[in-house]
C-alpha cells in the first residue's frame, strides 16, 4: 500500500496453495497462513509476509479438518472432534480442552475466544479454550450463521484495550440463505 492506493503483486504459483480445498487464508505474526484440506487431511502452510513466494508445511497436531483463529500472539486450533489447541509458532501445538462439542472457532480477542458449538450457539473461552460457555447475545441464537463462517477482532477507535468481534457468514433456513453480520 502507498500513498492511499492498493498495489497487487502476482506472486509465482504454489502448489503446496493449489492442492487445498475448503481453504482459509489468515496473517499471524510475520506470516501470512493458507490452510484446508488435502487428500483427506488438514494441511497448513505459510510464507514470511514480505515473501509469499516459498511456502513451508506447518506441524499440525491432528489430520482431520480444522479451524483456526488467532491473536497478536497466540494461533488456537479447534479439531473436528472437538480438541482445541494453541501454539506461538504455528508449529508447536499444546492441547487445552479435548472433545468441547465446537463446531468451528471464528474469533479471538486478547481476553476471549469464540467458536460456533455443534448445537448453532456461540461459544466463549476466557482461559485460552479450557472451558466453554454460552456467550450472551443480543439476539436470538437462530439468526447466528451456520455456514461460511468467519470473524476477527479489531480494537475500537476510543480505546484499544476494548476489542469488537465481527462475525460473518451466511444462514441456511428451510431452503433460504442470508447473510449475517453480527
């Protein structure tokens, strides 16, 4: 970016980026992060944020299908059956909560992380995905989305201590899709 204009640059194809399905795409520290499946296996790579021509594997601790949100500086890592990981360095896992009943994570501030619960709830860690609990919301879980989900978390003009959570993603209801933004 300069000068108030943004400038693409093509970077050379990559096939550790082409054989993923179902991809997501994140930034993490220095990095820029490509993860999805791959011949039936969670597959993550990543590339210096300068770079995003050469691309490395990253550990993952499981195979199934993953979601992945972040902070600053922690990567939590939620398994499809329902273990949650964090790691620093995107290659080092610890396990902080073993089969939760999540869904998918779609957040993460400096004080909590989100996930959507297999039941259609939000849910909230306050303990870096130890334990979980319904979220209060404004509204009715029913409006959540259910499908193509993701959030992120940015500071508030006032006060970058406070931290919004937006969620996207679209609701599938008796043959009708709309998109929520929460």
């Amino acid at each position: 970016e300069k000068d108030s204009t943004f400038y693409w640059n093509e970077k050379k194809a990559s096939e550790a980026i082409a054989r993923l399905e179902d991809m997501r795409g994140m930034a993490f520290k220095n990095s820029i992060v490509a993860y999805g499946m791959a011949g039936g296996k969670a597959v993550a790579v990543a590339t210096d944020q300068n770079d995003g021509n050469n691309w490395r594997n990253l550990t993952l601790p499981e195979a199934g299908r993953i979601s992945i949100t972040t902070t600053a500086d922690v990567a939590y890592l939620l398994t499809d059956n329902g273990n949650v990981f964090t790691s620093t360095d995107l290659n080092t896992w610890t396990q902080t909560a073993a089969m939760t009943g999540l869904k998918q994570l779609v957040a993460a501030s400096k004080t909590e992380v989100y996930a959507i619960a297999d039941n259609g709830t939000l849910q909230k860690s306050t303990d870096n995905g130890a334990s979980w609990s319904a979220d209060d919301i404004d509204s009715p879980a029913a409006f959540l989305p259910n499908a193509d989900i993701s959030g992120f978390a940015v500071p508030t003009k006032t006060n970058s201590d406070i931290e919004k959570i937006y969620l996207f993603g679209n609701r599938y209801d008796n043959g009708t899709v709309t998109c929520n933004i929460w």
